[in-house]
C-alpha cells in the first residue's frame, strides 16, 4: 500500500487531552474520522498513557492501527487496534545505561541536593505528594511537588497540583530551577547529551538529545512521509515540544524542511485547526 504524502503526529497531554484528564469521546470520535494517518508522541510513562489515552480509546469505538512514542518520544509502541486492544513494544532506550551507572547515581544526588536549598523551597500551601524523581527507563521525571500514584487524583492531591502550577506561574519556580540544574550537570550535557526541558505543568523531563519527540519524526522519515505536521502545546522555547521546532530550525537536508508545528492550547484549540486545515470535516 502506498504511503500518504501527510502524516499527523500528536502530543498527548494538553494537545488531545486537558491536562492530566481523560481522553473525551468527542476527541477521539475525530481522531477516527481524520482524513490522513496520525501517531502520538507523549511526555509521560505508559502508566500514564494507558488510562488517560489509549484505553478510551479503545472504550470508544477507535479501530486504527498506529504508532506511540512515550516517555517523551524514547520508547516506541505499534498500537494495532484494528481487531483487539494491543500494545507491542518496538524499541526502547536505556537511560541509565547510557549515562552509566556513576553518572546516573550523580545525577541522581544533584537533583535531590538542589531541592534542599532554600532557594528551592517549594511555596506555602504546597507539599510534596508521591515521588519527587521518576525513572522511566529511557529518561526521568522529576516533579518538584511529587507526582502521585497514576490513577485518579484524590481532592488534596489536585488541590496541591494546582496550589503548585499557580505558585511555578508567579515565580518561574521550574524554570529557574531547570536553569540551575544545567549548569551543575553541565559535565552531562557536554559529555552525554543530556538535556532538561520543561515538561507538562508540575515537571521537567531529563532525556538524551535525540532520544525524544524526534524520535518519531525520524520514523516517520523513513516511511517515506513527505509532509509530518507535529501538533503541541509545549513548542515554546524550554518546552518538552520544543524539540520539534529546534529540530525544524537546524533542517539542512535537500528542499524545504518537511517538517511543520502547529503549537496549540487544549484539545478543543487541536479540534479547530485540524478543522481549518482540512483534515477534520468541519
């Protein structure tokens, strides 16, 4: 069968959902009636994925084959859906064995050393709730006020989410953090790649150069796609979709850049321009 020219590639959590919500039945009713073939590329773990997206996807009638890029692009799923929910594990890359276990461990101890100082105090009203680091296998988490048990939030933990995200937006808490961070790991950076973006809106997420949202793009490349239209929320400079536009602006191959990004606020903004571009019937 012959490729399509256009492929839509999707980040998940505040582009086809709200943010750590459910996926709704309207969203995904127009995922199956879009007019040219899409895959996901997420920020979050499968624990994540599974319940927030690709269970109700399943649930509401969605009976595609595609692709899943998780842990922010660095482990690959083929999602044959057509018959029966399944998940088949494509690649996954190794983090931990990539920065080597000294590495890893120091790595480790910087990000606990940084929340001790009082600069890092997290603000009143706000706790730690569930862990602080999350090692996903091909990358880290680390969310300042804890990241609770994946499943349904309990009213304190939303409450401590959103006492949270309100006090980062008045302060740039994350952002000076992530800032701080870079310059202690600098050794990482230049030696191992490593990179530290913001992710989401309590986290960042710490991944190799390369291991990440363009992940996908690449594969699809060598499916031969001629045009892959990347659509996010997070494409702002030090956003976990950033990636995709640093990777557009560095394009030196033959031609134009077949890569396009579409930045978009909340899966109802994600609904209108699929609208206007013609890939949703309106």
């Amino acid at each position: 069968m012959d490729t399509p020219d256009t492929v839509l590639l999707f980040d998940i959590d505040g582009t086809l959902t709200d943010p750590r919500e459910p996926l709704v039945r309207t969203m995904s009713d127009a995922l199956g009636n879009l007019s040219v073939p899409f895959h996901v590329a997420a920020g979050s773990n499968m624990d994540l994925v599974e319940p927030q997206f690709l269970e109700l996807l399943y649930e509401h009638g969605f009976r595609k084959d595609f692709h899943a890029f998780v842990n922010n692009g660095s482990t690959h799923y083929f999602c044959p859906f057509s018959d029966s929910y399944k998940l088949e594990l494509v690649e996954a890359f190794d983090f931990e064995k990539h920065l080597g276990t000294d590495d890893f461990n120091w790595l480790m101890s910087e990000l606990a050393a940084a929340m001790e100082l009082p600069e890092f105090a997290l603000g009143e009203g706000v706790q730690v709730m569930g862990d602080q680091v999350k090692s996903r296998g091909s990358m880290v988490n680390f969310s300042p006020s804890g990241r609770p048990a994946a499943g349904v939030l309990s009213e304190e933990a939303l409450a401590n989410r959103k006492a949270f995200v309100a006090f980062d937006k008045a302060n740039l808490y994350r952002a000076k953090l992530v800032d701080f961070l870079k310059s202690k790991v600098a050794r990482l950076i230049d030696e191992k790649d490593l990179k530290i973006m913001l992710g989401g809106e309590t986290s960042f997420d710490i991944v190799i150069d390369g291991q990440d949202k363009t992940a996908s793009v690449r594969w699809c490349l060598e499916r031969g796609f001629k045009n892959i239209v990347f659509v996010g929320d997070a494409l702002f400079p030090g956003g976990n979709d950033s990636v995709i536009t640093d990777w557009i602006s560095k394009w030196s191959g033959e031609g134009t850049c077949p890569v396009e990004a579409i930045q978009v606020d909340g899966w109802k903004d994600t609904l209108c321009k699929l609208e206007a571009r013609g890939w949703l019937p309106k």
